[in-house]
C-alpha cells in the first residue's frame, strides 16, 4: 500500500510537469485546452523562458482523474505510520489540482489512527454513530457523532464551514452495487499502470535496489546502533517511528552488508563492526 501512495505522489508530481509543459494550472484547464497545435506552441515559448523540460515527458490528450480510497486506515498506521502519515498529507496537500483524490474510511476513531496531521488536511468529514464523545472529537473536533441514532445517521462536516450538517445516508443493497459497477466497467476497459505493477513485483520479490531514500535511513539506523549499542527491528520502529517491514528491510541491508549479524529470534542483533571507529 504504501509503494501505491509513493507511486501517486510521483505521478502527482508528473502530472504537474506536463502542467508546466502545456502552460496550464490544473487538470481542469488541461482537459479544456484547445487543439494540440497550441500545446507545441505553448512548449515552445515555455522553452525560450528556460523552463525545465523532460524529454522523456508524453503530454496526452486528456487525463484521467483518480480517486484513492483507503477502506481501513488503522490497519495501515499499525504497520508504517509514519510513512503512510506523511504519504497520506502530501496527496491530501498538493494532488487535487492535478486530479488525485483520497476518501480515507476507519472504523477505530483513535487519535494515533486519525492524526492530527491527516486531520488538518482533510477538512471535508463524514462521522457515522460512535461510542462516546473523544471518538466523535477525534473525526469532527466537536460532540455530536455519539448520540446519532445510527441506520445512516450522520453528520458531515463540509470543506468551506465549521457547521456541522446532519444528513441521512441511504441504504444500498448488494445488488445495486453490482449494477453500477458493471455500468462504469462498460464504459472502458481496465488499464493497469505497468510501472506501478512492476515496482510491486520488485518488492513482493525483494529483488528492487536500495534506493537514496533508503541509503539516509541505513545511515540514520546507524547511528542510532551506535549510540544504544544494540540493533533489532523494534528498536528502529521505536526510534525512527518506522513500520515493521521497513525498518526489518534495515536490518536486512546491515545484514546483507556485513554489518549486523544473522537474527536470532527475539534476541538483538550482533554488531560485527566498530562503529566508533568508522565514525
């Protein structure tokens, strides 16, 4: 999951390359352009102003929206909150001119699910019934989603208002949606983004490199085993507020470079090198 937020925040940041390229503020603007006949004359005049061009860059025709939709946060900030924080906001933040949407849904209104960096960039809310009055202050920062009567029961929160709207959602069966899925899947086919796909390939197999980001957090776990004088996975969740699997992909790299030795169960890791002395 969060190699699919990585890839949406990159192809978020390609979309506003083509933006520069074309010469237009958002996705509106690009999918009402005129013809292609002024998009080379627009490259063309972004190029005397010394714009920076890629040449790799393939400008469509028009662009797609996307819509995100995380159906359980909680599980995702157990695993990686920090990552998945920061992921979350920066979509949340820059992505809608470029078309990228995100619906966020959790059924565990805790403070360490909803955080208040994800809070302060998602102001449109939504809160069903909830148990108490810290579960309805956790999504809408007032009381209130404690004493709906639940069926649909809601309060919205819209993006422009501090006023809390009180709406009845409505109930749809199984069938209905069935029928509006096969209704948008007749529309067009699927397309699957190849690159996304092999980058999740990459990882599921463990053969992708180590990329500069993980070179600075190697570099920053380094430190932190030479300052305790130990290594183990929970230490660098710990620490580093990391997710278990990136901080054990770590390990592995301290690992694999002969640096930490191989695991043996719940016990720390040996440290095979005098990191004083490289320092």
């Amino acid at each position: 999951v969060l190699l699919v937020l990585r890839g949406l925040i990159e192809e978020m940041e390609k979309r506003y390359k083509i933006f520069a390229r074309v010469g237009v503020r958002n996705i509106i603007s690009f999918n009402g352009r005129p013809a292609k006949k002024k998009d080379v004359d627009l490259a063309e005049g972004s190029a005397e102003i010394k714009v920076p061009r890629d040449d790799e860059l393939r400008i469509p025709d028009k662009m797609p929206y996307i819509v995100v939709i995380i159906d359980e946060l909680a599980d995702l900030m157990q695993t990686a909150p920090a990552d998945v924080e920061s992921a979350i906001a920066r979509i949340t933040q820059m992505a809608r001119a470029a078309g990228i949407h995100i619906i966020v849904a959790t059924q565990t209104p805790r403070a360490d699910v909803i955080t208040g960096v994800i809070k302060a960039n998602i102001p449109s809310r939504i809160a069903f019934q909830v148990a108490s009055k810290i579960d309805s202050r956790v999504i809408l920062d007032e009381n209130g989603a404690d004493r709906l009567l639940g069926q649909g029961d809601m309060l919205y929160l819209p993006p422009s208002t501090s006023r809390l709207i009180r709406a009845q959602g409505v109930l749809v069966t199984d069938q209905e949606i069935h029928r509006v899925v096969e209704f948008v899947s007749a529309q067009s086919p699927p397309a699957f983004d190849q690159s996304m796909h092999e980058k999740l390939e990459a990882a599921s197999t463990g053969t992708d490199d180590v990329t500069e980001e993980d070179e600075e957090l190697v570099e920053k776990c380094l430190e932190i085993i030479r300052q305790e004088k130990r290594a183990s996975t929970s230490l660098l969740q710990r620490r580093l507020r990391l997710g278990y699997t990136r901080a054990a992909r770590i390990v592995d790299i301290l690992e694999q470079r002969g640096i930490l030795g191989p695991g043996e169960g719940a016990k720390p890791r040996e440290i095979l090198v005098d990191l004083d002395a490289a320092v």
